[in-house]
C-alpha cells in the first residue's frame, strides 16, 4: 500500500490559515492575493494580519459617544477649555491622519488603531507645549531687546 505525500500548504498571510499550494483564493479570508510575499519558508513568514477598522465593535462606539459627551460636558462647564482643546486636538488629528495616509500610500499597513490613538494624543499634548515654548521664546527674546 502506497501512501500519497501531501499537497504542500502555505499560510494565509492575512489570516494565517493553511492553504493548498495550487489554490487561487485563501479557503478562510476569500482574497486571492493571500501567498506570502517572500520566498521565505512558510514558518519564517510573519502573518500579515488585516487593519481592523476604526468602529467595528459596540465597544469602540461606546469610547466614540464617550469622548463626544467629555466634549460637550467640557464646553458647557469651561468653554475656553474646550477651545484650547481643539486649537491643539484638530492639527494633532491633521498630522495623525497625514502620517497614516503617506505610510498606507507607500505600500505600508498604515498606523493600527492604537498606534493612532497614541500618535494622536502625543501630538494633542506637544501642540501646546511646543507654542507655549516658542510664545516663552518669543517674549524672553522681544524683552531682552526692547528693554534695555
């Protein structure tokens, strides 16, 4: 009795599901350009995992609403505060959404959904720092001259 040697399998490189090698399409995912991008083993191969998008669970709509309502709250309690907040928060969101876009258009993933929460953040508390130094700058500069 003669055994078969098994088709070869590659991994998926979006799901990571095994896949025969003559296949056009991955079994699992359904997209076709699912053969790894390098001619690597398959167990050297790291899995490409596809970008979750921003609101796809009720939990991610949930943080949406939340943030939404500290907004609303914030201009109704403090609206000076809530005008800092957003000549800070609306060049951080510019620049966060620019980088993920120049870094999806170079062939990239493009920044995971933490990664931009971080980056976001990060630029929403550098923003102001960084005008409060060069205004600091500025006044220490303009009073050393005019002063004397």
């Amino acid at each position: 009795m003669s055994q078969s040697r098994p088709e070869l399998e590659l991994p998926c490189r979006y799901c990571n599901a095994p896949n025969e090698l003559g296949s056009s399409e991955c079994w699992l995912c359904q997209r076709r350009g699912w053969r790894p991008l390098t001619g690597l083993s398959p167990i050297h191969e790291p899995a490409i995992r596809p970008r979750p998008r921003p609101i796809t669970t009720i939990g991610s709509l949930m943080i949406v609403i939340a943030v939404i309502a500290v907004f609303l709250a914030l201009v109704v309690v403090a609206p000076p505060a809530a005008v800092a907040l957003m000549i800070s928060a609306v060049p951080a969101w510019i620049v966060t959404e620019f980088k993920d876009y120049r870094r999806r258009r170079w062939g990239g993933d493009g920044y995971s959904p933490g990664e931009k929460a971080a980056l976001f953040l990060g630029l929403t508390l550098l923003f102001p720092i960084g005008c409060g130094a060069i205004l600091i700058a500025v006044v220490v500069v303009c009073t050393s001259l005019f002063v004397r």
